[in-house]
C-alpha cells in the first residue's frame, strides 16, 4: 500500500476528528460570517503532486486558503435563488451518505433502496399527494424535470404507435409543449429530451401575474384535436412564487389529450402548510411532478424527487440492458430502471432522517415562518419610501426594487449587498423590470435575520 494511504489508514479517526472540527467552526460562525465571500480576481493553479501530502495536510491547506471563500449560504440571510440549508438531522445524515457509500440500486446487498421507497412515500404524505404515485431521487430539480419530459416524450411516442425510447423521434410531428413562465431547467430538460428548446409554446400570463391564461391553453388546445401535447404547469415560479390554476388545467384533461408535468420545485412544499396545501388543488391529475429536498426542505444539495403516476412509462425508458445486472422489472425500487443514472449516491438518506425527525409540524414550521419573514421584509419595504415592492407577497420570496431605479442601479445595490456580505439576494427581471428578489426558505431564518438584511438595504441604497 501506498505509504500516504498506508499512514491515513492508521489515523483515520483523526482525520475525521479533524474534519469535523472544520464543519463545527464552520457551522459556529454562520450568523457572522459573509452570506456570500468575495472572491479574488483570480485563482491560481495548483500543480498535481507526485507523492501527495496525506489527508491532514490537504485539509489544513484546504482549511487555510478556501475556507474563507465559501459563501455563508446554509445560514440564515442567504436570500438568494432558493437555497435552503442543512437542518442538523440532514446534514448528520448527508455525512454518512458518504461513510456508507452505497449505491442504491435493488441488487440484495443493501437496504439503501428500501430508505429511498420510504422517503419519497413519506414526503408524498407530507404534501398530501396520491398513494398511486411512485417517486425516485434525482439531484436536482433539472433533472427531475427532464425525467418529466423524457416520460411525456414516451406517452406521445405511445400515440403514434412508436417506442421512442427504442426508435428515436425521427419522422414524427412536431410536439408541442405548451408553458407559460417556465423555469429554465425545464428548456434544458427539453433540449436534453430531443424535443427541443423551440417546442415551447408560451402562453400569455394572466394580467399582473406569472401564471398562465388557461383558456388560452384551452385553445390551442383545441386546435390540437386528438393529437397529443404536453403541458408544463409551473406550482411556484421563481420570482413570486406564483401558481398556475391546476384545477382549471385538471378539468382540461377531461376534454383533451396531453401529458401534463407540473414544476413544483420549491412551491410544492407549501402544501406541508395545511392551509396552504388549496394552491395545489389539481395537481392530482399530473401525470409527472418536479419537487426539490435541497430548497425548502433544508436537505444538503443533491436531492430532489421525481414523481410519476406511469411507472411502466418509467421503466421503458430508462431501463438498463446488461449482462451483469437484472432485467428491468416494473417495481418502483428498481432505481437501475428508473433514473437517468446507474450509479446513485444514497441520497434520500437525509431525506429520510429529515422527515423522521421534524414530521408534519415541524416542516409545516418551517414553512409558515419562512412566509411570515417574507411578509415582515414586504411590510418594511412598503413603509420605505426609497423602494416599492414589485409583486404581492404570495409565501417566501420578496420582489422589490429601488424607486426609479436602472438596470444599472439595481445591479450596482445587488453586488453593494453581495460585498457587504450581510445578506445576499439575487438579481431577477419581472414583467421586463429589473428587480432584487429575496426567496427566504432557511430553517435558521428569524425576524431579526430580517432586521439586519433590511438595514443593510436601507444604508447601502442611500449611498
């Protein structure tokens, strides 16, 4: 053996001991450290070693030249895309992800795949959505997404006599796809899909809002007769968190012939919030579903959920032929069979230990502060006569700009709040308007988190 390996092999709990001590100090300083470093202009380059340094050195050289360029983003003023942190349960779970190292697969050699069924049945039960659907975890919610699509793309194929997972799309029409503000990971998931980017159909959004006119849907549609489309249904877009009407597009189906995928990568959680669970209504009638652990559920990155209510669909498509490995099986904890991958990290373990250990009140917790905080910033902004609010408040995320500000202003009160480094939001554009939005889905998130990023704003702003 190698002689590094050989003496890391011997101290391994020590080194253990020492990245452990790094993640404490870490942790220990969220609420003071930036919510996002700044970095230098450059880098440099690192020159591969011929005999190695052994683990301790490399943390410590770790510890000393890029810890402090990491951003503060599990903590609590990290307002920026939809990122959530690690709740302690997760996080002690995600590192044992990484001890354990399984691959979760059905192969009889690990319970990893029994975790995952129970995970994602959990979590089902906690949005309240049907028994009959069958999930898998993905990384992310692009790749959920382009599940979604790769499965719409099979049930279209289906229509014209054609198993596209086998054959490929050539020589079919053209399928339309008919969205209204779709998230960008779904045209990636279509352009991943062979659809193309250039399949969407944008519908026009309802008048002040981001969710779509369905009787514009209902229209084209229409003009559809019996041939097959599909439909992306946004339960939550970015910016204000707004939902498409999927009741209205449920009873569509009745009538018409399309898949339908709805997008509730961060909104979907909402419906742990009893209350809030109605802005979902009709997401029963999907026929695929996008929901993401690593935003509102405080689960470490690389984690999110793809539902289906077609498994059969499911395994056509990412079945995997091999010598070595068993023929697909249409069981919903044959993951070889149902995911783009064939190697999978055991990552609905955090999932799992999350779940299990804050249950419906403690995830209904979580959601009904994150919205409370985002009304309280709302309100203090509105009282503010230097900004205005770009959008209602519907749950977590705050759209506001400076009054008669530019693009260029914006920019400059976004990168002045990023080098600041008390809170960081993100820039966005909403109805062709340059916004700062604030999306507030941190377990850690308190009111006085709040306070400080607001006084932030107002004493950078005034500058």
């Amino acid at each position: 053996m190698y002689h590094r390996l050989e003496d890391d092999l011997a101290s391994f709990d020590a080194i253990l001991d020492q990245a452990r001590s790094m993640a404490g100090a870490y942790l220990e300083t969220l609420d003071q450290r930036p919510a996002a470093a700044t970095l230098p202009p450059d880098l440099p380059a690192i020159d591969l070693p011929v005999r190695g340094e052994g683990a301790s050195a490399v943390l410590q050289r770790f510890e000393r030249d890029y810890a402090a360029l990491l951003s503060g983003s599990p903590g609590p003023r990290y307002f920026g895309f939809v990122t959530g942190g690690g709740t302690p349960a997760s996080l002690a779970a995600d590192w044992l992800v990484s001890t354990y190292d399984q691959n979760t697969q059905r192969n009889g050699d690990t319970c990893a795949s029994t975790i995952e069924l129970q995970a994602v049945d959990m979590l089902r039960q906690l949005l309240g959505w049907p028994a009959a659907w069958t999930g898998a975890c993905v990384t992310g919610a692009t790749m959920a997404n382009y599940v979604g699509m790769a499965l719409a793309r099979q049930w279209v194929g289906h229509h014209y006599d054609r198993d596209i997972a086998a054959d490929g799309v050539q020589g079919l029409p053209a399928i339309p796809v008919f969205a209204g503000s779709a998230h960008s990971s779904t045209l990636k998931a279509l352009s991943m899909a062979g659809l193309g980017r250039n399949a969407v159909h944008t519908l026009p959004p309802l008048p002040g809002r981001e969710a779509f006119d369905v009787s514009v849907l209902e229209q084209r549609l229409r003009e559809r007769g019996d041939q097959p489309s599909i439909v992306v249904a946004s339960a939550g877009t970015v910016n204000t968190v707004d939902f498409d009407d999927l009741a209205a597009i449920a009873r569509l189906k009745q009538r018409h012939r399309f898949w339908l995928h709805v997008d509730a990568a961060f909104g979907g959680v909402a419906g742990a919030s009893e209350p809030r669970r109605a802005l979902m209504a009709g997401i029963e009638a999907a026929d695929s579903v996008t929901v993401d652990a690593h935003k509102w559920l405080n689960v470490p990155y690389d984690c999110a959920v793809a539902y289906t209510a077609h498994l059969p669909l499911q395994v056509e498509v990412f079945q995997n032929h091999s010598a070595y490995l068993p023929a697909p099986e249409p069981l919903p904890d044959h993951f070889l069979h149902l995911t783009p991958e064939n190697s999978r990290r055991f990552r609905a373990l955090p999932l799992w230990m999350g779940l299990l250990a804050y249950g419906r009140e403690g995830y209904a917790d979580v959601v009904e502060r994150n919205c409370e905080a985002a009304l309280y910033l709302s309100e203090l902004i509105a009282a503010d006569t230097r900004f205005r609010l770009a959008a209602p408040v519907r749950l977590n995320v705050v759209c506001f700009a400076p009054v008669g500000a530019d693009a260029q202003a914006v920019a400059a009160l976004q990168r002045a709040m990023h080098r600041d480094g008390t809170a960081y939001l993100s820039p966005s554009v909403l109805h062709g308007e340059p916004i700062l939005r604030a999306a507030i889905c941190n377990w850690r998130t308190t009111k006085h988190d709040i306070d400080l990023a607001f006084a932030a704003l107002q004493r950078l702003v005034s500058r």
